[in-house]
C-alpha cells in the first residue's frame, strides 16, 4: 500500500489543495493547463477510495467530442471510435494498477470507462466519477452529468480553459459550471497555474511563450 500511497502525493501547493479539496467536497471541479495532475491525481484518489472501500466503484468519462458523442452506430465499431478518446483514462490506470487488475475490473464493472453521452438517464450511486476534459462537454452535457450524482458518490471534473475543442455555436458546459456553481456549499473549484505543471520543465515553459504570444495577439 505504501507505494499506492505514494501515486498521490502532491508535488506542488496547487496539487495539495486540489487534493484536499477532493477529499473534503462531493463535487470538486479542477481548471488548468496541461501537466499539471488533474486527470492522474483524481484517478489516484479515485484508486484510494476503492481500496479503502469508501467507493464501490470507479467511473472515468469524457466527451468524444471528435466522435460527435453520436451513438447511432453498432457497438463494436462504437468502442473502436471510442476508445481513442478515453485511451488518456487508460492511460492513468495502467501507471497505478497491473493490466491484470484492470481487466479484471473493468469485466465486472468495478471500473467503467465511457464517453460522457453514456450516463445520460442513470443515477451513479456509491461511485467516484471523474469527468475529463471537461472544457468540451456542451451546457446540456454538464448539467446532465451534474445531475447524475447519487448517494454516496464523489464527483471530480477536470478541464483547461484554452483548450475547448467544440464547434462554434456551442457553448462549454465547464465556463457555465464555473459561474453557476461557485457559491454553492459542497462544490470546490480549484485552479491550477502554470508553476503546478510536473511534465518535462520545458512544458512550463512551453505554455508561458504561448500566453505572451497570444495575449501581444489581442
């Protein structure tokens, strides 16, 4: 366990408020750049509560915003279009969990992996949810993944603002929750700066020079 314990030990003061907001709040929304442990920190976490049975099981989405979220094809070629989008989710697993362990729970349902249009009509009870990529669910898509939360279940919605990836005409579902839930008791929002990444030191860098260059554009 010791080295389980490890997967979640903040490497910035970011990082550690993140945490705790996760373990103190139902809901807990992180905003940042990329590197910065969003994703890996919540799956630990995640990981944890399963463990130490606080979670019966563990749910991963994201929006498979290129896919269209359509569902009107067979599931076999659903889960080939699919699974490029939440291969980062997998990802995450594989660097805290033998592939065998995760087969495993995946066949018996203690860890599902989905795109966001497929909690649509459910109610996620005894589960810790992470919604990733957040910035790319429509408004309707967040308020119906906000409203799925059932009993006992703890929610983390991650996303970076500068990088919304959906067609002109919609909105983000992540900028509405920001402004529409930052008052609300139970609800955490915690945003990430530049100086949380953890990636290659040139990855810090890297996102500076493209807020210099794209700030001297306005």
């Amino acid at each position: 366990t010791s080295t389980r314990k490890a997967l979640v030990t903040p490497k910035t003061l970011g990082q550690q408020k993140y945490i705790d907001a996760i373990r103190g709040h139902d809901i807990t929304v992180g905003i940042g750049p990329a590197g910065t442990g969003k994703t890996y920190l919540a799956v630990a976490l995640a990981i944890a509560a399963l463990r130490e049975e606080k979670a019966a099981r563990i749910i991963l989405t994201r929006p498979a915003v290129e896919a269209g979220e359509a569902l009107g094809f067979l599931p076999g070629d659903l889960y080939e279009k699919i699974t490029p989008y939440l291969r980062p989710l997998h990802d995450a697993l594989h660097d805290m969990l033998p592939a065998e362990e995760i087969q495993s729970d995946l066949e018996r349902g203690i860890i599902e992996i989905a795109p966001l249009a497929y909690m649509r009509g459910r109610t996620l009870n005894h589960a810790f949810i992470i919604l990733d990529e957040a910035q790319n669910s429509t408004t309707e898509q967040m308020f119906m993944f906000l409203t799925r939360l059932g009993h006992d279940s703890k929610a983390v919605i991650t996303g970076d603002l500068t990088q919304i990836d959906l067609p002109p005409h919609k909105h983000s579902g992540l900028v509405e929750a920001c402004h529409a839930l930052r008052k609300i008791e139970g609800i955490a929002i915690v945003e990430f700066q530049r100086r949380d990444v953890v990636r290659h030191p040139l990855v810090q860098r890297i996102i500076a020079a493209y807020e210099e260059h794209r700030g001297r554009q306005k």
